[in-house]
C-alpha cells in the first residue's frame, strides 16, 4: 500500500497534472510530519486503480488521487471527493429518548425527550430524536458511504424495523459538495431494496462549500 500513497504524496508535493495545480491553488491539504496527511486508501476503488484521500485543511471533502495497480504506479486522475455525515434519526411526540435508545439498543446514540429544554434553555423540545451518528474520516463516494452505513444498520435490522413501526425513522446525509465538483446521485437496485427491507427512507441536505478552481493563467 505505500507505494501508491508515496506516488500519490509525490503528486501533490511535485504536480504533473494540471487540475492538481489548480486544487492546490485554492485548498490547502493539510500536512502531518511534513508530509500531506493521508486520511484514507481504498485498495478496491476498481479493478484497475487505487484512491488515496488526503484532508483539506477546514474542509470536510477530500483531494483524492488515483493511482494504477499496473506494474508501472503512475497516478492515472486527480479529483475531489466530496464529504458526507450520516446517521439514523427516530423521532416521536410519545417516546421519551431513553424508550427510542432502549429499542434501538446500540451505543453512540444522541438526542433528547419531548419536554427537555433545548440549548437556549428558553424552550422545550415538542418531540423526541434519538440520533445513531455513523461518523468517519474516510474518502467514501456517496454511494460507498450509504452501502457501509447500510451493512452496520442491517446488524441491528430488527429493532430498526421496529422502531420504524413505532416512530418516524430515516437515514439522514449531510453533504459537503465541493463548489467545483459533481452534484450527482445515483443509487442502484441493490441499494433501493437493502433500504426497503430496512423500512428505511433517506434524506439529504446539501452544502455547497470551498473555493471555486481558477484557470492556470489567472
């Protein structure tokens, strides 16, 4: 694995490709020991290449550098990989936040009870949110993050079920869409029915976020 992330680390440090220079000019990866930071590798990116994803300083989405498994490691494309959070919500205007914790029965989970006082301390919530956060600091695509969140999920299919019998329940995402990059979505069949057994539907919040690329020769 460290040969393609010293020929990716190479890329950045001497860019050969000209959309690295223009990333380079408006995102700052963030190094560690005088090197960029590595925050993930994918070694099944595809058949063919390997991706490295390197922190960008204040940022949530990544520089991901591809690079060949082919006997000859060069890097084959530069992008950006936009950033997600994602997280199961229940909520209910009966249910306290214990009684919603209890039935989904994992732990990390965060949230209030209808009654509670919110934050401001001049209000109370009218519901109660449970909050299961997947959390991580990984390069995943969009459709790789929802296929991991889906396989931990489905360790707990049953009292998922149950709590989408009992309240409102839903995987949410947030995305950070790079101001330069892809806007799209694409869910495939298998992912449509791992969600539809589940019980599960899905929302999405987007945040366009980062400064735009320039041309080379502004």
């Amino acid at each position: 694995m460290q040969q393609y992330i010293d020929k990716a680390i190479n890329e950045i440090m001497n860019p050969k490709f000209a959309v690295t220079k223009q990333y380079l000019a408006v995102n700052e990866v963030v190094f560690e020991d005088g090197k960029p930071k590595v925050a993930d590798v994918d070694l099944d990116f595809s058949e063919d290449l390997v991706a490295v994803y390197f922190q960008i300083k204040n940022q949530h989405y990544f520089l991901q550098i591809n690079v060949t498994k082919a006997s000859k490691i060069k890097v084959n494309f530069v992008q950006i990989e936009n950033g997600y959070t994602a997280y199961l919500t229940a909520t209910s205007e009966t249910l306290t936040f214990d009684e919603l914790s209890k039935m989904l029965n994992v732990n990390d989970v965060t949230g209030w009870s209808k009654g509670d006082l919110r934050k401001n301390f001049k209000s109370k919530y009218e519901f109660s949110r449970l909050s299961y956060i997947f959390s991580t600091n990984k390069g995943y695509s969009f459709e790789k993050l929802l296929k991991v969140l889906l396989t931990e999920l489905e360790k707990h299919s049953e009292n998922i079920i149950q709590l989408t019998e009992k309240t409102e329940t839903y995987i949410s995402i947030c995305k950070y869409q790079y101001v330069s990059g892809n806007a799209g979505f694409h869910f495939d069949k298998e992912t449509i029915k791992r969600l539809s057994k589940l019980n599960l539907s899905l929302d999405i919040d987007t945040y366009i976020v980062g400064n735009p690329i320039r041309d080379n020769d502004e």
